[in-house]
C-alpha cells in the first residue's frame, strides 16, 4: 500500500523552504528565525523561573528555602531534563505546532518526542564542549534531530551555540563505553577511533575537538524564539557565559522520526528491547508503540492526521518503448532485447 501524509492546514503553519531544508541536510543544520512568538518565549521565561525560584515545584528537587541566596539557587540546579514527562508547559513547547511543522518536513512524516532539557546558564556558568548528540540517544535508523530555542539573546558573550558546518557528514565517534554512542555497526567503519571525554570543555582533554579541527567553526547567535534544528552528527558546542548579567536560557528538545527503534530512556529502565512506548507520537504514524500527551497537548498521538493509503501502482525506474515488466514467480523485472 502506498502510503502519504497531509500536513496540516492551519494559518500559522511554517512553511519549509527548499532552501532551508537543502542548508540542514548540507551544512547540518538551519535556523528558523521568529519561530515561536515573543509572547509565547515570555510565558516560557516567567515559568522557568518559577521553577528556578520554587514557585512551581520541580518534581524530585527539593523547594528552596524562602530566604534562599541566589547562589544556593544555582546550586539547586541550571539545567533540568524530562520536564514534559511531568510539567504541562513543558510538553506544550516540545509538541509546539510550528516546530513540529519543521520537523515533519526535515525528517518526517511521522515524528516522535523524545527528551527536552531547560538549560538556564547564569553568568560565568554553563558550557558544554564539542560533542554530537546522536553519541548519546541512538535511534535506529538513525535519525535524531535537536530543536534549540532561545529564551533569551544568545550570542558569543554570554554562550550561543557553535557548530562545525558540514560536518554531520562525519560518522558517530563512539566513546570510551563500550555500552554507548554505537550508532553503526561495531566494526564496520575502518579507522573510526574512541572519543574520550565527549562534551568536556577543555579542548586538550575532548578528542572530538580533533575532529572538529577539520572543519570551520562558526558560533550562531540567536533572538528570543528563533530555533536551531541541528542534526545528530553535527559536531557542536557552546562556551561558558562570559557575561556579568545576562542569562543565555534555552528549552531544547530532541526528536526522531517516528518509524525509528529507539533503546533510550533518559537512562530510566523499560521492558522490552525498545522504549518507543514512552516517547509521544508528535505528528504522522507509526507501526511501533507510543506514549499519549500526559497533559492533553495536541499532537498526533490524540488526533491522528489525515493518511492517504491506496494500492501501490507498478513503479518503475525507468519507462520507455523499449521497457516492459513481466512476472514470474519472483516478480522479476526483465528488459526486452
């Protein structure tokens, strides 16, 4: 059966370019500039730090004490991981419409929700040395993707992202764990070495920096609601903010295509081979098991989208008068002398 997709038609759809979809898939990654609305990145700002403050209770972290210094608030945490699992803000914005809309013509149809991370990277914190983000949630086929949203103005001051274009050509660098980043086959890339200390900062300790080293680096900075989508072999990085008092937050969420196997959990155990069942369906189908929208956020796991499917007709890679298809037991196509 054939098998096609109808996006939805809604009035604030983002339409993909060619243009943008040819920059992802060459230069390993793009951005959608005003992506999401300035008011939408305000509620988000005020709600992180509702949480940064305790006013909105972060699942498993202890509330500050009401005379909490803003040290020993960073030393709660500056960063929060899997918060769509238990915040209903936090889903919203992993299953935000007009991300997905780009993500559904970078790597889908059918697109699956997987992590989401609240980075908050105060002055003189933060940072994270080069790594590729396919090394540490493999899908299988590989197709992960990140979605970067800034909260605030990021820029080479206080840590915007740097990325090494072109280099998503590279394949994973498996590191020093035997147990992860193997996203091809053990052995069969000749001359594929160990990464040590993946995502370290210091470019002397980080074996990718070598790697890096082959291409251009290029930092990328960002407005509030514009969105970097990069892809999972994309050698990239940020720097510690260097800033005396701007924030750089960020809400970044990553996803794959939706027919992909998937053994991740965000180190959380699963029954099974894979842990598909906890991921939601975020747009299009899937013939594997997924998780629903715990707080009800449209997506396609609570509204199927429209699927065309039809008796696939006879293709072939080339038709001519001199071409013509015969069957036999093995529906083998031959060509007439």
């Amino acid at each position: 059966m054939s098998y096609r997709v109808l996006a939805q038609e809604r009035a604030d759809r983002y339409p993909v370019s060619v243009e943008e979809y040819g920059a992802y898939h060459r230069d390993g990654f793009v951005v959608a500039r005003g992506l999401v609305s300035k008011e939408e990145v305000a509620e988000l700002e005020r709600h992180a730090m509702d949480l940064f403050h305790g006013r909105v209770a972060v699942p498993g972290v202890e509330p500050p004490a009401p005379s909490a210094t803003a040290e020993e608030l960073l030393q709660r945490f500056t960063r929060v991981h899997m918060l769509h699992r238990v915040d209903a803000v936090s889903e919203r914005f992993l299953l935000h419409p007009r991300v997905l809309d780009v993500l559904e013509a970078l790597i889908g149809p059918d697109v699956l929700a997987l992590q989401t991370m609240l980075f908050y990277n105060p002055p003189g914190r933060g940072g994270q040395g080069w790594h590729q983000d396919a090394y540490y949630i493999t899908t299988y086929p590989d197709t992960l993707i990140g979605a970067w949203l800034a909260i605030d103005p990021a820029d080479e001051e206080n840590g915007c992202l740097w990325v090494a274009p072109g280099s998503r050509a590279e394949p994973i660098h498996p590191g020093e764990d035997p147990e992860g980043g193997f996203v091809h086959s053990d052995g069969a890339l000749a001359g594929l070495t160990t990464a040590a200390n993946v995502s370290h900062l210091d470019d002397e300790v980080n074996a990718l920096a070598a790697v890096a080293r082959k291409y251009e680096w290029v930092s990328v900075p960002v407005e509030p609601g514009d969105v970097i989508f990069f892809h999972p072999h994309l050698l990239h990085r940020s720097y510690p903010n260097r800033s005396t008092d701007r924030w750089r937050r960020a809400f970044v969420s990553h996803y794959c295509n939706a027919r992909s196997w998937v053994p991740w959990n965000h180190g959380a155990p699963y029954d099974g081979e894979c842990a598909n069942e906890h991921h939601i369906l975020a747009r299009g189908a899937t013939h594997l098991p997924y998780a629903q929208a715990r707080f009800g956020t449209p997506c396609a796991a609570l509204e199927p989208p429209t699927v065309i499917r039809q008796q696939t007709p006879a293709r072939m890679m080339s038709r001519n008068d001199q071409m013509v298809r015969t069957l036999d037991a093995d529906d083998i196509g031959v060509r007439a002398k």
